[in-house]
C-alpha cells in the first residue's frame, strides 16, 4: 500500500477515473470505474487514516466534477426548439426541481460506489491491526494530590 496523505490519494484517483472512463480502449465505464476511484482513493492513504469514507469521498468529488463538465459543455439541440411562451413557467418550474433531485441522487449514488470501492480495499489490503480501532478512550487516572486544603469561609475557633 501506498503512504499518501487523504488529498493527494482523492486527487490520484479522480484524475486515473477520468483516464478511465474516457479511454475506449480499456472498456471500463460507467460505475465500475466510479468503485475503482474509491478502491484506488482508499488504497492509496495511510493505513492509520484509511477507512471506507475515503472513497466515498472521492466519489462525491468525482461526481461534482463531472457535473461542472456537463454544465459547461454545449448540450446537442434539435433542429426546432418550442416556444418559451408555449410552455410556460409551471414547465420551467418542473424542470428545475427535476435538476436539483438529479443532482442530489447523483451525488448520491457515486458516494456510494465510492464507499463500495473504499470498503473492498479496507477489507482486502489492510492489515487488521490498523483498521480496528478501540470504541472508547481511556482516560488517565489523576493521582490524589497531598496539598494543603483549601481555604474555606468557616472559620477555626480559637
């Protein structure tokens, strides 16, 4: 295994997803190149940081990122458009709330295929004295300190 640090392994793996799955060559696409990010996000940490949220995480980045792409590239348009005026606002309005779930349930779904691919590399390759870690702290135990007592407002009869 790697020793990266949490960023640096998010990075390797959104920028070897996108080598993914716009090569034909390799045939990978879709969501199985979206489990390889976590498996690879989650591969590459540091075994005392690795955990299965790593990947979910480069899940979540990898679909922000995809989604600034398709906003910013030309969608393909037919020949004749319908009048704005035909349709009417309640159209508009249904198709904003149609984005907005779409990019949620987007989101969504990648931080899970993420969280898929991180937990198959915890579980596969990490060493099981790294990927357990103790339910509760203890705390140390404070000595009895031999001072002299406190003062109080009641005072010593002479």
């Amino acid at each position: 295994m790697a020793k990266y640090s949490m960023e640096i392994s998010i990075i390797i793996s959104i920028v070897a997803g996108l080598i993914i799955s716009n090569i034909p060559i390799v045939g990978i696409r879709g969501m199985l190149s979206i489990v390889i990010v976590g498996f690879i996000a989650s591969y590459f940490t540091e075994p005392e940081k690795t955990s299965s949220m790593v990947g979910a995480t480069a899940g979540v980045v990898m679909a922000v990122l995809l989604l600034i792409i398709s906003f910013l590239s030309p969608p393909d348009l037919p020949y004749t458009l319908p009048s704005a005026t035909s349709l009417g606002v309640s159209a508009m309005a249904n198709e904003f709330f149609v984005l907005i779930l779409g990019i949620i349930m987007t989101v969504l779904i990648y931080a899970f295929l993420g969280l898929v691919g991180g937990y198959l590399a915890t579980v596969f390759f990490n060493p099981p004295e790294v990927v357990e870690t103790p339910r509760y702290i203890e705390k140390p135990i404070k000595p009895i300190s031999k001072k002299r007592p406190r003062r109080t407002l009641e005072r010593k009869k002479l």
